[in-house]
C-alpha cells in the first residue's frame, strides 16, 4: 500500500533557482532561506520517499494563456525543465512513474474532478525549484508526479474545490497496492504580487496566519474565495491553493515538525513547512 509520510509546503520563487546555481548559500540575503532547509533534508534523508507528489502551477512554460487547464497531472516516464527567461540554467530531466500518476488520474475522474493528462511536460520553476531545494543531490531524488494547479488567469478553482482534489488525491495514494514511501509537495506563495498597482504586496500577519491553521484547521483556509486571497495575499498568493491540496491529501495524524519564514525573497513572504503524517 502506499503509505503517505508527510507533506512539505515551499515557495518557489525563480531568483532561487539562480541564487542555487550560483551557490549564494552564505550571502546575507540568502542565508536566512536557505538556512531553513536542512532539518526537512535531514528528515528526507532518514524517511527516504520513493515518490514526490509536486503540487505547483505552470507560469506558462507548458501550458500558457491559449489553452490553460485547471487541473492537470503528468503521467510521463520523464519531465523536462525548459528555458523560461529568467536565466536560470536548464537542468536536466526529472524521473516519473506513469503508472502511479495514471492511478491518481483514474481515482480523480472518479471524484468528479476533471483533468488534463500530459504524457509530456515540461516543468517550469514551481516544480524544479523545489526539487532543488529537498533533494540537491540528484541521486537521491525520487520519482515525481506532477499536478499544476491554474493559479495563473481567472478563472480559478476554489480553494476548497482544491483542497478536495487533494483528498482525491492522497486516496488514490493509499489505494495504490505497492509498498511505497509517498511525500507530498506545495510550491507557491505564500503572500506576493508580481505586477499592476499592489505589486511588491506582502502580507506576513496573513503568511504566519496560514502556516498556523495549515497545520490543524486546514478548513478555516479552504473557506476562503479566490477574490479573497488575491485581497489578502497578492495577485499570485492565490498559490496558497497548492499548499491546500497538499494538506487535503495527508490523510493521517498531522504534526509540524518544522517550519521557516522570511521575507521578502525577491518579491515574496518566503514560508517553508515540514508536516509528518503518522
Ligand atoms: C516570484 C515568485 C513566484 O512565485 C513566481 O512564480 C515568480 C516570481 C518572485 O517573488 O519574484
Ligand atoms: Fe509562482
């Protein structure tokens, strides 16, 4: 059975991936953030997940304005990273494993949700970001799937609408009849606002709120609009979403074990938790 071990939630801003190419660990700007991720290394080191569940959104690498889907999981053997202008360097591809993704896929068409499945997909910097971050050495990192969440032109799925997928989501996990470690990841947020009037927007006392009820009132977030957390968090808070839906598909007992905020890391409140579901 495949036995989720917990969820990690972390923004995934693309200065990151440049600041990680560049080995900025120990400049002053960066220490702060980056000084966060060892204890989560440590855990994922000592529990050893055979697979990652990476909830992000695309910015528009594969899926652009044309032809956007709410949902959508990758069920590919391999993922891409591609060029997507921010100058960070292209890195090669990441492991999948179809056959669990097309099993979360069946179990959520089946709790109505629908999905675009990709047997290709480039994945932008909501997805490599991160997997940079947990696992910088290449080989030990598991397998992915990805699952993009539209947080990039309205209109958006709920935030509870999300939070369901995520139950959806971590059923098809437990249902799956192999033996395997699942970890599931959030990318995004938490608060920031990249363009128009408010752009530069953080809002920590909204940041330090989510983290708090993330952990054991995951509804009071799911209660929120999507208007809401545009008002509260910024145009892209709306990423808020994709740690929602991690949190709807830990299904067990659930502990913070660590967490870590900063702000701002270019233009955005930078949060990083660790969740342990027994
Ligand atoms: C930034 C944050 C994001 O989540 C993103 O997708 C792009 C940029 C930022 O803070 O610069
Ligand atoms: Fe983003």
């Amino acid at each position: 059975m495949g036995k989720i071990v917990g969820g990690i939630t972390t923004s995934h801003i693309p200065a990151v991936g440049n600041a990680i190419a560049r080995e900025m660990f120990q400049d002053p700007y960066w220490k702060p953030f980056f000084d966060g991720y060892p204890p989560v290394r440590d855990w994922l080191a000592e529990v050893r997940p055979d697979v990652a569940i990476v909830i992000y959104n695309d910015h528009g690498l594969n899926f652009f304005l044309d032809a956007m889907p709410t949902f959508a999981i990758g069920a590919a053997t391999e993922y891409r990273n591609e060029d997507e202008g921010w100058g960070i360097p292209t890195i090669p591809p990441f492991k999948g494993k179809p056959e669990l993704s097309w099993h979360i896929i069946e179990q959520a068409v089946a709790d109505e949700f629908d999905i675009t499945s990709c047997q290709q997909m480039a994945v932008d910097h909501g997805f490599c970001v991160p997997m940079q971050l947990l696992w910088p050495d290449r080989d030990t990192m598991p397998a992915a799937v990805p699952v993009h969440i539209n947080t990039v032109q309205h209109p958006m799925a709920s935030p509870s609408r999300c939070h369901r997928l995520g139950q959806s989501i971590g059923a098809a996990i437990e249902s799956w009849p192999e033996d395997i470690k699942v970890v599931v990841l959030g990318t995004g947020g938490l608060s920031h606002q990249l363009d128009g009037e408010r752009a530069g927007f953080i809002n920590k006392d909204f940041d330090l709120m989510c983290m708090d009820k993330i952990v054991d009132r995951p509804d009071e977030l799911a209660a929120f609009s999507v208007l809401d957390l545009v008002r509260d968090a910024g145009a892209q808070g709306t990423e808020l979403v994709q740690w929602l839906t991690m949190r709807g598909a830990l299904t067990g007992k659930v502990t913070k074990l660590h967490s870590n905020y900063h702000i701002p890391i270019s233009n955005t409140g930078a949060g990083l938790m660790l969740l342990e579901n027994a």
